[in-house]
C-alpha cells in the first residue's frame, strides 16, 4: 500500500508539550526508496501513486484519445459519403483507417478500463491501495507514452497504414515504406509494458489484499471481471509483443519471418495477432459486463439473479476464448479440420455469454425498476448484445462466415 509522507510542520507549529517525532525515511536513499511526499497542485497528479488519482488520469487521457479516434472516424466517414470522395486520398485514408482502430482499441477502450480498475477494485474489496502504487503509475506513464509513439508518425513522414491488424505483406517495407508502421510497433511494445505491470499488479492485490473475511466468492462481480481480464492480459501481451517485434525485425533489419519467397509464412503473422487478437475481444468486453452486472441489481432493487453464474460464465468466456482465434481466418485456407475444430469452439463461447444475458434478464424480472440514465444504458447493452449475439455467432458456421467475409 502507498504511504505518503506529509510535510514536517514547521517548529514554531508544534506545541511545546510535544516531542518531535523521528524521521521515517532513512537518512540515505539514493532516490529510489524516498516515500512519496504528498503535495498540491499540477505536481499532485504529475508524481501522484494514489489508485483514485490515476483512475482520474486514466479516464482523462482515454477521453482525450476518444475524442483523436473520433475525429479520425469522421474524415473516414466524410470520404465514404458520397462516390469518388476527395476528402482523402488512398493513402491517407489507410493512415486514418488504420489508427482510428488503434486509437480506439488500444487508447481508448483498453485505459478506460483500467481507469474504473484502478479507481474502484480497492475500494470494492477494501484495500488502501493497489499492491504496487508505484507500478501502478509507472504504467499509466507508459500507456501515454506509446499512444504518443504510435501518434508522433503523423508528423514524421506519415502513420502506420497496414490496418489495424497489419497484416503481411501490407505491414512490410514494400507496400508501407514510411516509418508509420515502425512508430506503430514501437509504440503498441511500450503500452504493452502497462498491460502486464497492471495485470500483475491487480492480480496481487485482489489475491493478497481483500478485506477480511472477503471471500472470492464474496466479491463483487465487477471486480471478478476484471480479474479475469487481467489474466487474460497476463497471457495474451506476451504474443503480440513476440509478434511486434518479429514485425520490426523484418523491417528494420531485414529478417524473412513473413516473407513467402523465403520459405516463411505470411499466416504466422495473422495466428499470433489473434492469439491476442481474440481475447483482447474479451479484454474489452468483460470490464462493461461487470458494470453492467453492478447496475442493473441496483435499479432493479434486487440482488443479481444466479451470483455464481454470472461469475463462473465470465470464467468460462476467459478460458474458452484462446480456443477460437482462427475464425478471424476462416477465408485463408486452413483446411476442414481446423475449421471444423474453431467452428465448434466459436459455438460453444456463446453458451457462457447466453447464461449471462439470462441471469440479467431475469434479475430485472419482478424487480421495481428505476429508470435512471445508467439504467436505460444498461438495458440497452443487454438488448444490443442479444442482438449482435444471435447474430454474430452464425460467423461461427465456416461457410457463411467465408461468403461474408469482407462484405
């Protein structure tokens, strides 16, 4: 837990009855075991380790990439209102389409969450603050450091233009020849850092640091979602990290890793990407499915219908979502046993998140519901989800998913 040295009252301040009392830091710490001191102004958030601080400046800096990623949706929006639009040329419509995902997957979604993480998971089990305070803001320094990497492309020579999942051969020196790509990887490396220091971090503090007499079990729902999240963190970084750097060999010092005249693969690319691709879908979703189950038992004033399976249904959705990465590539030739095999897995992901739907469903039935702002949204993400649910597991069956691909 963080402790924050308050500055010593001045001598004149202390009564004369009281004695002074002993110096906690040690006299010689080189600077890096100095406790933090607590201060005021800019410099109170610029050095702040305080998990509500940086939950507030986690939010911020999500917002403020929202905002970036939106006004890179409305370009491509503006040039695909009418034929032949002029508001961007080809090349600079690949920019925007590539780093509005980026921007929005990585600096806005990915560091919200972290932004109600780090604000309530404390509080929501009674800690003081994270396990590592430090760590904690040694990542959100890094979250803002890649998103500035990944962004400063736009004004040395041009941004990352390979699509968002920068597939090869678009992402290799031949048909991206600018340092976008490079700046992309570079950057999406560093905020990879804050994903895995925040996953350990909150992983900790929710085994070592709940209240006592906090069972697991006992826990709040959103609290276990973002548990989960942050073993999926834990396991999913490290291969898009091994992949990044694969990609910035090849460009940066010609390695073949890609490259089918060389004998490789072009396919390693997509399978590693969506290793993590796939449950970086869930990375992203399960945080909301916590608000959500925290919501709606409130403002239907009753508890959550079926506790134990909405938290082992979100368990399941984290285990069984390394087992479908492959239908992202249905259209590239895998063969019928391996399609076979991820069709099934596909199928079998939406049982869990069904059992969720229901469990929402009915705690909201029989319930005085209150209609509230947050309670209108809740409900619209559980119809919207049911929708896009009925409907998006037919992409499971390979040949649909293989007509409708890139429709």
């Amino acid at each position: 837990m963080a402790i924050i040295e308050r500055p010593s009252p001045s001598p004149a301040t202390i009564p004369a009855l009281t004695p002074a009392a002993p110096a906690i830091t040690p006299a010689r710490t080189f600077g890096a075991l100095r406790r933090p001191v607590a201060s005021t102004g800019w410099k109170s958030w610029l050095f702040t380790v305080d998990h509500k601080k940086l939950g507030l400046m986690y939010g911020a800096m999500a917002l403020f990439f929202f905002i970036v990623g939106g006004i890179e949706a409305v370009l491509i929006r503006m040039q695909l209102a009418a034929p032949n639009g002029k508001v961007l040329n080809a090349d600079l419509y690949n920019q925007m389409f590539t780093m509005h995902a980026t921007t929005m997957v990585f600096l806005f979604v990915m560091p919200m969450a972290a932004a109600f993480a780090n604000y309530f998971i404390p509080l929501q089990i009674g800690a003081r603050d994270v396990a590592f305070p430090r760590i904690n803001a040694f990542g959100f320094w890094c979250v803002l450091g890649g998103g500035i990497v990944v962004n400063l492309a736009w004004f040395l020579g041009g941004a990352a233009d390979g699509g968002w999942f920068m597939y090869a051969p678009n992402s290799g020196p031949v048909f991206s020849p600018s340092h976008g790509v490079d700046f992309w990887a570079l950057g999406l490396q560093i905020a990879g850092i804050a994903s895995l220091t925040g996953a350990i971090n909150l992983i900790v503090t929710v085994l070592n640091m709940r209240a006592p007499g906090m069972t697991l079990m006992k826990m709040p729902v959103f609290t276990w979602m973002i548990t989960v999240v942050q073993f999926l963190l834990l396991f999913a970084v490290p291969v898009i990290t091994v992949a990044l750097f694969l990609l910035s060999f090849q460009r940066m010092f010609g390695a073949q890793f890609f490259d089918v005249a060389a004998g490789a693969d072009p396919l390693l690319w997509q399978h590693l990407f969506w290793i993590f691709g796939h449950p970086e879908v869930y990375i992203l979703i399960l945080p909301s499915f916590g608000i959500i189950s925290e919501v709606l038992p409130v403002f239907s004033r009753k508890p959550l219908f079926g506790y134990p399976f909405v938290v082992f249904s979100g368990a399941a959705i984290g285990f069984v979502g390394w087992g479908v990465w492959a239908h992202h590539m249905f259209a590239s030739g895998l063969g019928p046993v391996s399609v076979a095999v991820f069709s099934v897995a596909t199928m079998a992901i939406a049982v869990p998140t069904g059992v969720k739907i229901i469990n929402w469903t009915l705690t909201m039935w029989g319930g005085k519901l209150v209609f509230t702002t947050a309670m209108k949204f809740a409900i619209g993400l559980v119809v919207l989800f049911t929708i896009g649910g009925l409907s998006g597991v037919t992409h499971s069956v390979a040949p649909s998913d293989t007509q409708q691909t890139d429709t």
